[in-house]
C-alpha cells in the first residue's frame, strides 16, 4: 500500500484513490479506495483505516485518479469522520510543509497538531452553552454578594454579556458550586447559542501610549498581510501594552489573535489582563488542561467564537476562522521547542503561519534570540525599540559580588546577605534566583568519596532535604536518604552536601534573617493546585519580604515591591558545552533583572560569581544585550554553529551502548554515500550530553551543511532510509531539525 507522491499507476474503477497520512513512525503516505458509498472524503478530513491488522485514525491529504499500488491490492478507507476539513487550507498547507521542513512523519505531525480526543476519533463538541444573566440577574448588585466572592466575580464577569463554561472557568476555578446556586436563585440561566454576532463589550482603557509605543503599534497595525516585526523592549518597558493596542484593531474588524507564550507565563493574572482590556472571549490552550477543556477551547477559536485565543507552544496549530494577527511574547524562550515527539519550533511556525494565512507576526522580547537578532539583521523582520520603561522607572544597576575566597553560607556571601537585611529593613522586598531545586545537587560520603547516583542515568541523585529523599531530576527515580555511608567497609556516619538548591538558600535565610518572611518558589512548593496563586498572592500584596526561586520566577510576573536581585549562582552558564548556555545566561540574569525596580523605586542586582572578569559582565552591568550579540555573534560565525549554519541531530538510543553507537555509524555511512561531496558533513557519533537516561544509553549524530537548503536536500532521502536500516532494529531514534542544544 505504499505510495509514490506523484503516482502513475492504475486507476482504480468507480473514481480516486485516498492518500492519507497515517500516525505511524513512516515518512509515506498511505493509498485507500474511497468507502463504498458517499463521495470520497476532502483533503483535512479524519478517516478510519485498517492498517496492518488494526485500524487508524488518519487524515486525508489528497484525492489521486490512480495509486503507484495496484487497486486490487488497496482496501477501503473504513469510516469518513468528517465532513469539513479540520484545517483552513494555509494552516492545512503549513502543517504539511512542516513534516517536510522536520522530516517527521507526516501522519504524526497531524496528530500533534489535534486535540488529543480528535486524535482518537472523537468528534468536536457542539457550541458550549453560554451563561446569561436572567432579568431579575440584573437587577441583582454584585457587590451585595460580598461574602460570596465566587458568586460574586460571576456575576460581575456575565454583566459584560454571555460566557461559557470554560471561560467562566479561568475567572474562578471550581465554579460548579457557585454557579449551581446563582441558577437557583434564578439570576442566570445556560442557552445554547453563539455571540459571534453579538455586539463586542466596552473593554477597559489603558495608559495613553508613549510615542516609541505609538510608534511600534502603527507599524504593526499598517502591516497589510505578512509581515515580521521584532519587538525589542526590556521588561516594564510596555510591550503587553503594544500588543493590546494592536489587538484591538483586528477585533474590531472582526478578526482573530493568536498569542502565544511562554509555559510559565500564562498566570492567571495575564488572562485576567487580557479579559479587562480587550474581550472576554477568550479561549486559553496549554498542555494542563483537561481534554474536555481543551477541546473546547480548539473548537472555539475554529468556530471564531474566541477572539483571542492565548496557548503555549502547540497553540500555534490552532485553527482560527478569521486570522488577523499573531504576537510570541519572550520570543527568546527555550519552552517554543517542543523536545521530544514532532521537535517544531512554536516561533518559527508561527512566523511560516504567519506568511500563509497573511497575518504580521510579532515576536516580543526583551532579550532576542541570537536566531532573531540575526533575522533582523538581514532585513527579514521589522525592527521596533522600546527604548525606556513605562512610566519612567529606571533600569537597575548590575553589580558583581566576587566569590573567591569568600566565606560563603549555603550558596550566600555576606555582602549579599547584607544587602538582603537592609532591603527587609526598608520595608522593600528582595528576590533571590537559582535555577537549582532541591537542597544540594550531590550527597557525598567525605571519607570514602561515595556518592549517590541514580541507577538509571548515571547522574548524582538530587538531595531533597524538604521531601526527605534523593530525586533524579532526569527520570524522577527518587531513593530514601541514607542516614549513613552505605559503603559496607565504610559506613560514615557524616554525609556532607556538595553544592547548592535553593532549598539550602531558603534555609540560610532563615539562619540569617529569623524574622524574614521568606517565600520559595519553585516546582517541588508549587505543587498543589492554586499553591502558586497564593505564594504570587503573597508577594504582590507584600506579605513576603524575601523570595527565593528557580526559574519558575523570572517571566511574566509583575513584582513591584522588590527592589534588591540576587543571581546565586551565574558560573555554570559561563563555560558550558552548550553552546546556548552564555546566551541563556544573559536572557535570564536581565529577565530576572527585570523584577526589580518596577515602581518608583530603583532596584539593585547582584550577580554572584568566580569569574568577574569574565567577557560577557561587561555588557551585562551596562544592560547592553546588543554589545553581548555582537560579541556572541561573532563567536558562532567562527565556530560554524547557528544562526550561521544549519544544524540537525541525529539521536538515538538502545539497551547499550554499542547497539546506539552502531545504528549511529550505519547511518552515517549512509549519508555520506547519499550527500556525495556536496558540502553537507556527518559528524560523530558522540554520546549525548546525559550518556545513560532511564536505563537507555544515548548518543547523537550531527549533521551540518553550507546553508539550510543543502541540508534540507541531505535530510530528504535519508530520513526515510534510516527506517530501513537494519542497526536501526532495537534503537529508538529521532531526528531533530534546529535542536535547541547538542
Ligand atoms: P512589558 O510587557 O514590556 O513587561 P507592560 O506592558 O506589562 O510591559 O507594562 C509594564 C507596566 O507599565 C504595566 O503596569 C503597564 O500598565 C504600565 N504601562 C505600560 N505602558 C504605559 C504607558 N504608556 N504609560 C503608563 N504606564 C504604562
Ligand atoms: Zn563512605
Ligand atoms: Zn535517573
């Protein structure tokens, strides 16, 4: 049943054959006769198809006269589960260019771009019932439900007209029980309908823009059609402020906008934002929700009934009925690369959806990615600078704190612990950033020289000394703690910790600072739903004096209180193998940066570190990311690495070493035969950073080329081939177009 793209074989009788891209590890389509009766499905429509003893959801890509197979030998597509395409046709187009730009199986690309019950053969829900206030409803002062704050916030949200359950949802969580018994009382009633023609709702007004606001808005709202804006402005200089100004516009007219960001960004506090100033018909996707949810959400905005539609990464597959803009807040953000499975990039398919369906795009930032910059460079994005924050709020100054030698107490030299004490003192707030869970990354026995690491990977076991066990912070194997050295001629009764969690910091500051009141802020505390609510409560009203964090603190939230940033620990990025770490670095130590000092206050940053006279704190202490790029820049230039060369990898992994090792070697063999001496070169096999994950041993291949158009033709044939290659039998492998680190 395999099929050739331009098939010229025979005609099957009774009109067309049925190409459908099937989620299975192939890059081929599929050929099928059409079902008995009916006419044959359309292009984007889902089928049910046998397929090798089973049967798949699949998705029609094309309707071909005839098929490469002989039609005696094709059997029928088993059901038709759509009438309509699933996809617009540019998005349909992009989704299929993308499996050919990853060299990823086409039919898997599809499925990651569905809802995960569309995936299975679930239909899409019907319109959700919309929530209206009753007459007597109205006439009911919401103020008045005040030891109701649920019913209350209800009631208040339905005065701007009717909302479904899901968006009622991203105003008050669990509101079954409020809504319950405002329907009770007979103040609001559920209808099916749709308020696509419904007249849009007063929303808030914000500040009157600066002219470099003003600036950028009319540049991105005279945009006709496709265009890239690069919107470069530190944080609190008002670049939400620019996206809601150039929102506006487009729903006016009806149109659609796609916003998307980072995962850790999309708090409550950015939603409820979004529904002030501009609409609330809002539809919110993000891998948390539940699939109902979620599908409710996909179905919304593909019905228009969503206005602006805010999600992560996958977002960007989300079919809109009326685009009209798409914006990628911190566009610099490592989270826009999905890792594992279908490995796209959210902003670079945002950017080619963009192109297709003719919307301008703007990517939003304060530190752009090296990528980006160079974009922008070569004239293929608009530039917009927001040179100054909002309001006038000076950048705060970046001093260093030199380590060596310093008598330090868990991760913390007493200048820095100083400048804490006096910030409390103030009555202002500090932050603390390190981006390390746990308490210590190593447990080690100082006698014998043991340490514990995790069976599966080979990598010292993280100690928590909270949840009072050791974790792996790569397969989450966890193990109780030793409360001696387990070695038996040894038996140490005096472990010691080597390094530092902000676990440790969180403690030391209480050592130091009894009377702090000290809120930490990372994966292991944040847990329990609505616990990160209230530690965020906690911070903005004031209640906390000292914040301690990974890096779950750094993005998208508005502390005006603090006033003092402490970077624990800014070394491990300075000389990494990865050659992203230094411009990671920068990005975070500015965002973190950009906490500090929002309101009238000025704000101070101290970084700590061994290395003070390294390069890259020049730039750093002047907040110039353009002098850091250029240098940055000049490095990858040399060095043949992104966004000067094209790079792809080649992972694999196997039961041992040897059997990742070989399929790794045929398969570069095979390029190499293939790519001729064009320039492309196969390089490796290595082992891969983490060597042994899970009990699997890794190791990676990179390919390189002159310009991306001849790696694309190395990519092309030789992705398929690797399906075939015998070494390949045991071995789990992916390829990654642009990975994110080697
Ligand atoms: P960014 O997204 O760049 O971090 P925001 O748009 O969130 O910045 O703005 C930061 C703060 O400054 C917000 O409280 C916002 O309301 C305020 N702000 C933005 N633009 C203006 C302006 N032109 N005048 C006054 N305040 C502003
Ligand atoms: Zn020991
Ligand atoms: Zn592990």
């Amino acid at each position: 049943i395999q099929s050739d793209e331009a098939a010229t074989g025979t005609a099957p009788e009774g009109g067309g054959v049925v190409r459908v891209a099937v989620p299975v590890p192939l890059r081929r389509l599929f050929d099928y006769l059409p079902p008995e009766s009916g006419s044959p499905p359309r292009p984007g429509t889902r089928v049910r198809v046998p397929f090798r003893g089973g049967e798949r959801i699949g998705v029609v890509v094309a309707v071909e006269e005839r098929s490469a197979v002989d039609p005696a030998r094709l059997k029928r597509v088993a059901e038709v589960l759509d009438t309509d395409p699933l996809w617009p046709d540019p998005l349909f187009g992009l989704l299929r260019w993308a499996a050919g730009y990853y060299h990823h199986p086409e039919g898997e690309v599809f499925d990651a771009a569905l809802p995960g019950a569309l995936g299975r053969g679930g239909q899409p829900p019907e319109p959700p019932r919309l929530w209206t206030l009753t007459s007597e409803g109205r006439e009911v002062e919401p103020a008045s439900l005040g030891r109701a704050p649920r019913q209350r916030a209800l009631l208040e949200a339905l005065q701007d007209g009717p909302l479904s359950e899901a968006e009622l949802r991203t105003i008050a969580p669990n509101l079954r029980g409020p809504l319950d018994r405002l329907a009770e009382r007979g103040w609001i009633e559920a209808r099916a309908g749709s308020r696509v023609a419904a007249p849009a709702v007063e929303p808030e007004p914000g500040p009157d823009l600066n002219p470099h606001q003003a600036a950028a808005v009319e540049r991105i709202t005279a945009a006709e059609g496709f265009d890239a804006f690069l919107l470069e402005g530190v944080t609190g200089s008002g670049k939400t402020e620019v996206y809601f100004h150039a929102i506006a516009p487009v729903l006016e007219r009806g149109g659609q906008v796609l916003v998307l960001v980072p995962e850790i960004a999309l708090t409550p506090q950015l939603l409820a934002r979004f529904r002030r100033r501009l609409t609330p018909r809002l539809a919110v996707l993000h891998s948390g929700l539940a699939e109902g949810e979620r599908l409710a959400g996909w179905e919304a905005a593909r019905s228009g009934e969503a206005q602006v539609v805010i999600g992560t990464r996958s977002a960007v597959f989300t079919p809109l009925a009326r685009p009209g803009l798409i914006i990628l807040d911190e566009e610099h953000d490592p989270s826009f690369k999905q890792q594992e499975g279908f490995r796209y990039h959210g902003r670079d398919l945002a950017l080619a959806r963009g192109a297709r369906e003719g919307v301008p795009v703007v990517l939003g930032t304060a530190t752009p990615s090296l990528e980006s910059l160079y974009n922008a460079e070569r004239g293929r994005y608009r530039r917009l600078h927001l040179p100054e924050r909002a309001g006038g709020a000076d950048l705060p100054q970046v001093g260093l704190i030199d380590m060596r030698g310093v008598a330090e107490d868990g991760g913390l030299a007493p200048a820095l612990l100083r400048e804490v004490a006096a910030t409390v003192e103030r009555g202002e707030q500090a932050l603390l950033f390190l981006n390390r869970r746990g308490f210590a990354p190593v447990l080690l026995c100082p006698g014998c020289g043991w340490t514990r690491e995790c069976p599966h990977c080979d990598r010292p076991m993280t100690f928590h000394r909270g949840r009072r066990l050791l974790l792996c912070h790569l397969c989450g194997h966890h193990a109780p703690v030793p409360l001696q050295c387990p070695e038996a001629h040894c038996g140490n009764p005096d472990l010691q910790t080597v390094g530092q969690g902000v676990e440790q910091v969180e403690q030391a500051l209480a050592r130091h600072l009894p009377e702090a009141r000290v809120v930490r802020v990372d994966r292991d505390t944040t847990q329990r739903k609505g616990s990160l609510e209230a530690k965020l409560d906690a911070i903005q009203s004031g209640q906390a004096q000292v914040i301690v964090g990974t890096q779950m603190v750094v993005k998208g939230h508005h502390f005006p209180g603090v006033t003092l940033v402490g970077v624990v620990a800014a070394d491990g990025g300075l000389y990494s193998a990865d050659f992203r770490a230094r411009e990671r670095l920068f990005q975070q130590v500015l965002q973190v940066a950009g906490r500090a000092g929002r309101a009238e206050r000025p704000g101070r940053v101290w970084v700590q570190t061994h290395h003070p006279e390294h390069a890259l704190f020049g730039p750093l202490r002047a907040h110039d990311y353009a002098a850091f790029a250029e240098m940055e820049l000049a490095e990858r230039r040399a060095a043949l690495l992104p966004p000067f060369a094209p790079l792809a990898l080649l992972r694999a992994e196997a039961g041992t070493a040897e059997a990742a090792q070989a399929f790794l070697e045929a398969a570069r063999d095979l390029g190499r035969e293939q790519a001729g001496p064009d320039g492309t070169r196969f390089l490796g096999p290595a082992p891969a950073p983490v060597e042994r994950l899970e009990g699997r041993y890794r190791a990676q291949l990179l390919i390189t080329a002159g310009d991306r158009k001849a790696l694309h033709r190395a990519l092309a044939p030789w992705a398929p081939a690797l399906e075939g290659l015998r070494a390949g039998r045991d071995v789990r492998w992916s390829l990654d177009v642009d990975p994110a680190d080697l």
